[in-house]
C-alpha cells in the first residue's frame, strides 16, 4: 500500500518510559489533543509502579525546581508528589576559601519554596502510573525498539519483547530512551560532547544539625559541591549529596572506609550542619555537557538526555526536559486544533524555536558554574568572587538568577487552555 494512504497504529510513539517520556504521554493525553499514544519501555512492569511510598536511607533523589511543580501542579499530580517532597526554602551558595557567601531566600522571591527534592523510588513510579492511566496512552513493556525506519508520511519502528508486536507506524517518534542509547546515532544524529574530566559522587549524608529547608551549592578548587535537604521535617537531618571531583579522587572516596570519606567532606564543606555522622551507598560516573547536533526531523523529536545531558550542578538537568515535555505537547496540541501533522517538520521546527533561549540560557548556566568555579586561576577566582558579591547585594542579578534555577524565568508554556488534571480524568 502507499505510505501516503496507510493509516499509522498510532499519531506518537515515545520510545522510553522514564520520567520525561513518562511526563511526556500524561502531557499529551492530559492536553485534550487525542492523540493516539504508545509509550514504549524496555524495562519490565513489575516493580516500576507503586501506589506505597517506601523510604530507604540510600534512595536516589531529583531536584524539581518550582516551575517543575507548577506544570505537575496543572497536571494534577502536585499534591500527591508533595506528600513526600522536602520543600527549599533557602540555597546558601558558598566558594571555598572566602569567607561568607550568597543565600537565596523563597520569600524575597514571593515564593514558598524554591523547589523540593524528591526520591526517585517515588517520583518516577507515580510518574509512570500516571502515564499507565492516560486515556489514549497505551504502555507496552518489556519492549525494545530494534529499528526506526522513518518515512515521509509515517515511521515504522521494530519491535522486540513480550506481548510487543514485531512492527509498529506513528506519524511522530520522540526519543525519550536516554544518552547511551544508539538509536539516533544509527540515524546519523551527532552528537557534541565536553567532557568535564570530573566524576560525580552521589550518596546520601547525615549530619548534626538540622537543616531546616536549606540546600547547599559550594564550590571548591576541585569541583561543585551540593546538599539537598531531604525528609518532609525541617527538623530532619539527612541530605543527598552530588560531589564533583577528578576522576581518580572520586574513586578513591566512592571506595573509601567511611570515616575517611565523611573526614574529606567535613574539610570540603565545613561545619554549617555540625558534624557529619553517616553515609550511605555511594556511586559515582563521569560528567560531560552532551548536545545532540539535531533536536528535531521530520517525523522525529530527541527529549531528555537524548537531546541534552547537562552537568549536575544547579540541578537542571530534569528540569530543563521537564519544560520541554511541556512545550511539546502545547505545540502539539496547536497543531491538532488547526488540522495539521503532528511530525511535519514545520509543526516541529516551531517547537524548536520556542525551546531555543531557555536551552541556551540554561546549559550555558550550567556549564559556565562548572568551569569557573572548578579553575584555580587567579583571574577566574577573583571573578567569582565579585560574582557572589554580586549576587548577595544587587538584587538584580539575584532575581535573574533565582528566577533561571527555579525554572520560572522567561515566558511559559502557551498552554491553551489549561491542561486537563489526569486526577479528574475517568478510568
């Protein structure tokens, strides 16, 4: 038959059922659009989605800015997510070797937080339930995408799994699988990559004092340093720990004995929450900026980390894909009310555009915090001293910073009209 005349099993299929193609599916259905949706993960069903919140020392967490959770928010899953977050109600940014530092207070920003932190062990399942139960959402997992064939008018992915079928058409792809998959570098899709020479060490940490809702960016000679309050108590006294550091001193801690490792960070960090009493499972990998050369095809959208890995710092990553989901799906949703093709690159290219200063603004954030504030240099060390000088006494620059790490800066997703809660969806 001619391709032109077939009809697609579906209008999108995003390929990756993570947090940002898991948002992505709940965006699409919740705008009212109709679009018919596969959401397709390689991972098994089991497990994945949990309707218990289940704490553990060790559990990984994300950032969410509050910009992040004004778009859950609208989605109608804040206030089951906010159950279990831990509010920022202050960031005190700190350079090793100079005395005092920055604090960014939520009330100078008329805010009640200036973001929240939240396991992934309950974040990224009450993501994908919410994916699970979007009225034209249908979830195929375990299934692996072997092949993507695009097409003028539609493509044609393979398929391999149970219960998957062999070979699947949708007018539009959005690869939502991930930096290390290969499936646009088997497209030609480069990529531009800057590699930090740093490994991040993660591990949660305890400490003496309270933290009271504070979260913690200090930077030193060997690379950013962060704290993120966690448990919902502003009495709690357990935080999730993101240290940068060179390769080699990275493996060095991540194998240390356990009073080696938190005697290295007490000198790195001070003594702001008193002594650190505990740390838990630690993991580390290496850090690159990592910028696909192309966003968008016709028939194609790279979203998350396949379009872009950013460097921990500032935590932006996640949200940065957050706000794209976001735009996305709004752009989507325009097309669908003037008739037009949901992977026709104009309708596409419009996302691109939309998307291109907050990217920019974001990732050039990102990377320029790290390699400032990772130099010994004289000059770059006095610059940024003036820098926090800056940030502490013109309000300005405060503003626009704040404004840039919470999210909220620039215009919002032209959500026309508001999204459909999924809490108010039927089964």
């Amino acid at each position: 038959m001619n391709e032109s005349l077939a009809l697609p099993d579906y209008d999108i299929a995003i390929v990756g059922g993570g947090m940002v193609g898991s948002v992505l599916a709940g965006l699409l259905s919740a705008s009212g659009a109709g679009w018919r949706t596969v959401l397709i993960d390689a991972r098994s069903p089991d497990g994945l989605v949990s309707d218990h919140y289940e704490p553990h020392y060790d559990n990984r967490s994300t950032a969410i800015s509050a910009g992040s959770a004004d778009i859950l928010q609208r989605l109608g899953l804040w206030s089951r997510l906010k159950a279990h977050a831990t509010a920022i109600t202050e960031v005190h940014v700190s350079d090793q070797g100079h005395l005092g530092g920055a604090l960014i207070d939520a009330r100078e920003q008329a805010r009640d937080a200036l973001g929240y932190v939240l396991e992934n062990a309950w974040l990224a399942p009450t993501l994908r339930a919410a994916a699970d139960g979007a009225p034209e959402v249908r979830v195929l997992a375990p299934a692996q995408v072997t092949g993507l064939l695009p097409g003028r008018h539609l493509s044609t992915l393979t398929l391999k799994g149970e219960g998957a079928p062999g070979t699947l058409t949708a007018r539009l792809v959005v690869l939502a699988d991930g930096g290390a998959s290969d499936l646009h570098r088997r497209l030609g899709i480069e990529q531009v990559r800057r590699d930090y020479q740093q490994h991040a060490v993660i591990a949660n940490v305890s400490f003496e004092r309270p933290h009271r809702g504070r979260a913690y960016e200090r930077f030193t000679p060997r690379g950013p340093l962060a704290l993120l309050p966690l448990d919902e108590s502003p009495q709690a006294r357990r935080a999730a720990l993101v240290w940068t550091l060179p390769p080699g001193e990275a493996e060095a801690l991540r194998r240390a004995p356990e009073p080696e490792f938190l005697d290295a960070l007490q000198r790195a960090f001070g003594w702001r929450l008193g002594r650190l009493t505990r740390v838990g499972e630690r993991q580390s990998w290496p850090l690159a900026l990592v910028q696909a050369q192309e966003q968008v095809r016709s028939r194609l959208v790279l979203l998350g980390n396949s379009a872009h890995y950013l460097h921990p710092v500032a935590g932006q990553g996640f949200n940065l894909s957050l706000r794209d989901a976001a735009a996305l799906a709004a752009v989507l949703r325009r097309a669908r009310l003037e008739g037009g093709d949901p992977g026709a690159l104009p309708v596409l290219n419009r996302y691109v555009a939309q998307r291109a200063q907050d990217q920019r603004l974001t990732i050039q954030l990102s990377d320029k915090l790290v390699r400032v504030f990772s130099n010994r240099r004289l000059g770059l060390m006095a610059l940024r001293h003036l820098g926090f000088v800056g940030l502490d006494f013109l309000p300005g620059v405060k503003d626009w910073f704040a404004a840039q790490t919470m999210g909220t800066a620039g215009p919002r997703a032209p959500w026309e009209p508001p999204v459909q809660r999924l809490s108010e969806m039927g089964p």
